[in-house]
DNA sequence: AATGAATGAGATTTCATTCAT
DNA sequence: CATGAATGAAATCTCATTCAT
C-alpha cells in the first residue's frame, strides 16, 4: 500500500463519488470516463493520475466503499450479543445504508454482480467478508441455541443476503411493486428470523 | 405478432440460443455480435435480418425465454393445490430450470439486472408476471389460513424471489460458497415457508 | 445488342420506373436495391438477372429515357422550320416532359450530375446529344441571320440548359420560389431569345 | 452559436479544406471519412471531436463557406450602383470564385443539388440568400427602368443562376464542351442582359 | 426465371487512454 | 499536477451481390 498526500486522496475521493453518480446513472458500461470527470469537475486525464483504468477506478469503488461499510457493520453491530438482536440490527443497518445512499447501492447491486464475469481475476474478498458477517450470526445463532442447528450457514447466509439485496433493489428502482423500507426490514426480521429459530 | 416462416424461427433461435451461450460466458457488452454470429455458425450480417440490433436480440432472449419459463411453471403448479406444496413446487422448479440450463440462469440473472438501468424503455412485464406467480400462492396461502395474513404480499414474493435467485446465482457462479441444488431447496423451503406460516 | 423477348423486356422496364421513383426519392446512393426490387413488386434478386449491378440500372435507366426524350424532341421539333419558333418549342417540350414526369425529371437533374463523378468510365453520350439539339437551333438560328453570330454555340447552348434545368429544378422541388410552368417558359423564351437575337 | 477557442477552429477550418478537397474529387457519398482525415492529416476519431457526424461536415462545410461568399458578393458589389454594372459585376464575381476554388465549385455544384433530398430537414437558407442578391439587382433594375418590369424577379433570378452555374460547372468539368471562363462571363452578360432590358 | 436468405467486405462511429503543453 | 486534444483500435451495423432452391 503505497501512503497517498492528504490532498491527492481527497481528490481520488472525488473522483469515486462522481464515479459513483455516474456509474449508477449510466452503469458501469454505458458510463464514460469523461462523464465521470466531467461529474468530478476535472479534465479527463486527471482520472488516470489516479486511477490506472476504467476497471481499476469500479475496483476500487468496491474496495472502498465496502469497507466503510464493513467497518460501520462491525462497530454497530459489537453493540449487541443477542443474535437475533443482532441479526435485526443487521438488516436494519442494511436499509438504512441502502437508504443513505441509493446511488452507491444501485452501483453495488447491478454492477457487483457482473463484475465478477469481466473482471477476471478480481477476488472479491469483501463481499465475502460481508457474507460472512451474518454468517457470524447465523454460526452464533446455532451455538447459542436460538436457530436451528441444522442449518448450513453457507446455504442460509445466501439465502438472507438475497432477500436483503432484493427488496432493497426493487425498493430503489420503485418499479413492479412498491413499499417502505420500514416494511422491508419488517418482513425479512419476521420472516427470515421466525424461519431460522429452533422449532 | 408478425409471423415467421418455420425456417426463418428455426434460424432465429438457433441465435438465441447461441447468445445465451455468448452472453453468460462474457456477459452482454464484453460479448460481439460477431461472437454469436460465430457461435452460430452464420455471417455477422445474418444476426441482423433476425433483430434489428443487439438491445433487440437480448429482449426477444429474455421475452422469448421467459415465456416458455412462465408456461412450465403455470402448467405443473396447476397439479398442485395446497398453497404450501405449491410454494414447496414452486422452488423445486425454480432450482430445476436453473440446474437444467445454467448458461440462461447467468444471463437471467447477471444481465437481467442491469438491462433495466440501459434498456430505458423496456417494461419488463414478464418479470412482473414471473414474481406474481410467487405473489399468488402467498395470497392463497393467506385466504387459505396457512399463511400469515398480515404480510404484505408484495414485499413477501420479492424476498422470497430474492432469496431463490440469490442462492441460484452464487451456485451458479460456485463462488464464495458451495452447496448442492439440493440443500439450496430444502433451506428455501425450510427457513422460508416457516417464516410464513401462521404463528 | 442483344435481342430481349418482350416478356424480359417489360420486366426490365418495370425494374426502370421502380427505380426512377426510388431514386427521385431517396437518391441514387440512399435507394437500396430491395427498396427498387420491393417498389417493382419483385425479388431482390431478379434484379441482378437484368441489370449487373447498381450502377448499370442507373445507367441503363438514363440511356433508355433519354432515347426516348431525343426522340420526342426530333420527332416535334421537326415540325418547325424557324429557328425561333424552333427554340421556343424547345422550351415548350422541355417543360412539358418535366411536368409529365417529375420523378424522373429529379433524377435527371440530382443524379445525373453526380453520376459524372463516380461512374468514372461513363461517357455521357446521349446528354451530350441532347445539349446539341439546342446546337442545332442556335447554329440554324445564326445561320438563318437570326442569331448573333458572334455567339459561341458550346457556351450558348450550356447557358440556355443551365437556365432550362434551374427553373424546372426550383419548380419541382417547390421550395425557395414558386411559381407556375408557364410562367417559366414565358420568361425563358422572352428573355433568352432576345438575348440571342441580333441587335 | 458556440465559441471555439481559435486552436480548435483552426483544426475545424483545415478538416472542412480537406473535405472540400475529397468530397470534390469522390463525391460525398463516395467519400469515406477516412478519406477526410488522412488528406488533413488526422486520426479519423478526430473529425468526430469537430463535427458531430459526416453529413454535419457537409452542412457545416455549405454555411461556412456560403457565408463568406454571401460577404464577399455583399461587399463587391456594393461599389456599384447601376443595376447593369452590378449584373455584370455580379457575373465577374461568380467566375472568379469558381477560378479561385474549383474543388469549393464542385462540391457546391454536384453535392449541393443531392443534399437536398437526403438531408430531410436542412433549409438551405444561405442558397436562398444567395439568390436574393441576384433577385435584388433585377428589383433595382426594374425600379430603376433598365429592366422589363413586367418579369418576375423569382423566375428570373433562378434562370439567371442556372445559365451561370450550369456554365460554371461544365467549364469545371471540362467536359462535352470546352471554352475559357472569360467567353463565359461575356456570353452570359450579353444573353442575359440583353433579355432583361426593356424592349 | 424467380426467389430471398445469407454473405462479408467495408463504412461509420465511439471512447479508453495517452502525452505534449 | 492538470489539461483536453488527439489517437486509433475495435465494435456496430449496412447492403450490394450471390446462389441454392
């Protein structure tokens, strides 16, 4: 890692913020780079002082914003012990991420799932580690004998990412059905959680 | 709906069937025309007396393909009654199409999503037919006493769709986690059709 | 020259007035073939089984109709003795033909200029020709002691066309200035012909 | 209308010369873009940082050059106040500019006609300007009692253009007919002239 | 003779990336 | 550091022409 001056990292922020705008609008394919530097304020090639591709700056836009998130989730959720505590506050947080930032989550949802196809050899480790959050739960869960033990938690980790990511998604883009982000988090608590106990 | 010559429709899905192929392995914009063509065994130029461009060929793919999907599910869940084994069926045929065909299931499920963000004008209604499918068992189940009548049925068939999807992609994809068809199955219907019942 | 049964020949005339209708209407360059084969009811193909390829259908279709002009403006002007009365005619006929058959009158007058340029080994013959009908009448007009015979019959009879062909182009397009056939000839005869006059 | 920092306009002005130069010797159609950028010396994208698309190089080539025509005619001919002086001014003018710029001359001569028909919705308001000029003289010539007030200015503008253009444009082609530029400009101002004076 | 599906060369156009200023 | 004009590879799409039926 190399260190970057404060003033060199600020404008690398910006330019994933507008990045992010951008990307969301147009998708990852449809968007220029020029529409992004434009968004950012900055001529084209100053894009490439900070980033070394178009790949390069979607790569990075992942990394980063995911691990902000992955930090609010860890701190957040060390708040609670009880798992189904926890994992309530786990997809209360999701939403009000989704909510604070659609953009960001429109960007994640649509364009993290087919950058694994394009970007050859990116391992997405932090999604994996996002996964493994409520895998965490689930594992706690189960020792602490509130879910069903018998449970895979890779299977049901899945499972609840899922029917997280797509009543967010549906609720962004407002089509086909809609519903408040209070209702969503509603429904997957009772649901998700009535499903995983001990019956 | 024009008609087609037998041979002309014969021509035609041999070309879908070769961009299902091109699609899911490079995705819709990594993939040419010329790539399907090539797969097809034809001249470029033929794509184009079959669909006016590739946004065509990739709309008629996902009509075209929906519709049989739609058939096949309306026509085996009609055997069943009961709104829980329907639900149950439901998922088995699901996890079925997606084992049967994983080249379709990755171009469904990858480029479906951000088709909306670049087709700006395509309704997706067989989408919406395909989650109404969901949406009416969990209403049945609900007149019927099995299902908790307090869900909002919409929210409802959209997680349920998200959790399906979701763990048919990430098998599909055989990353982060593996796990049969079958385990996928047994913990939708498990964790999920809990969940709805009524407490 | 080859003899043509008459049923082969009516087909290839059929192909001609397709092709002077699709062509006055998109151009030469813009008119696709199919668009000529579906104008004249027909294949794509059975245009090549009478015509060689494009190029040759716009030139047969120039020598055709202009045999045909030629011939009607010796056959009528023959009637005529007096060099003025002659030219006058001349004016007559010209417009006559223009207002008999406007699409033809624009390929004429768009395509045949153009065509100089890309048919690179095309001589003109029968413009060239029909330039020297109205030749014909100044040289019998300067002659005849009617004519200033200081007049050059190259630059005169190009000057003359040139105002012919503008006026009836103006009138057909509609556009810029409108006004009545008759009141172009008048004009052209009124003032052309006291142009030539000696004084 | 946009300003151009005067670098890129220079750029602009030399990629319209060269299209002058190619569209003049293959005809617009004829004429590849490629054609355009390797006689200005350019990459081909770079005609597509100035013009949006080949058919706006042509109008924007028509406006650019009409304008200074239209100056240069506007100008020149305000030194002269006799309506007949000004005619045969106008004349001189003509020919010059086809001399100067005989490439200018055949693009305008042989493109312009076609441009008509397949740039649906372009008005060509510099031609119309153009011959207002010519349409201004006969006013003045008539009001001033030089010329036969009985003849409609918008018929005689338009025959006087194509006498001068249709010259113009053989004496460029050299074809059919061979003659200096100086026995045009003589025949055109005796013809004419003559024909326009009051009997 | 007629058909029209198929071909494939070739043209237009786009846009990520570079680099001289 | 920043710029943005220029590049040119590469993709989409067109259509004159062919040829098996």
């Amino acid at each position: 890692m190399k260190k970057q001056s404060p003033k060199k990292l600020q404008r690398k922020t910006e330019i994933v913020e507008a990045a992010v705008k951008v990307f969301a609008e147009k998708g990852f394919f449809k968007a220029k780079v020029s529409d992004v530097a434009k968004e950012a304020g900055i001529a084209d090639g100053t894009v490439y002082l900070h980033f070394k591709n178009k790949d390069d700056l979607l790569i990075y836009l992942f990394e980063n914003k995911m691990e902000h998130i992955l930090m609010r989730f860890n701190s957040q959720l060390a708040e609670s012990i009880d798992p189904i505590e926890k994992m309530k506050l786990f997809f209360q947080i999701y939403f009000k991420i989704i909510k604070e930032d659609k953009k960001l989550a429109e960007v994640f949802q649509v364009e993290l799932r087919q950058s694994v196809k394009f970007l050859k050899d990116y391992h997405n480790q932090k999604f994996i580690d996002f996964l493994n959050i409520i895998g965490g739960i689930i594992k706690q869960g189960k020792q602490d004998g509130f879910f069903n033990p018998e449970l895979n938690t890779n299977v049901t980790k899945i499972l609840i990412f899922g029917a997280l990511d797509e009543t967010a998604r549906q609720w962004i883009l407002g089509t086909n059905s809609k519903y408040s982000l209070k209702e969503a988090v509603d429904h997957i608590s009772s649901i998700l959680i009535t499903g995983l106990l001990i019956v």
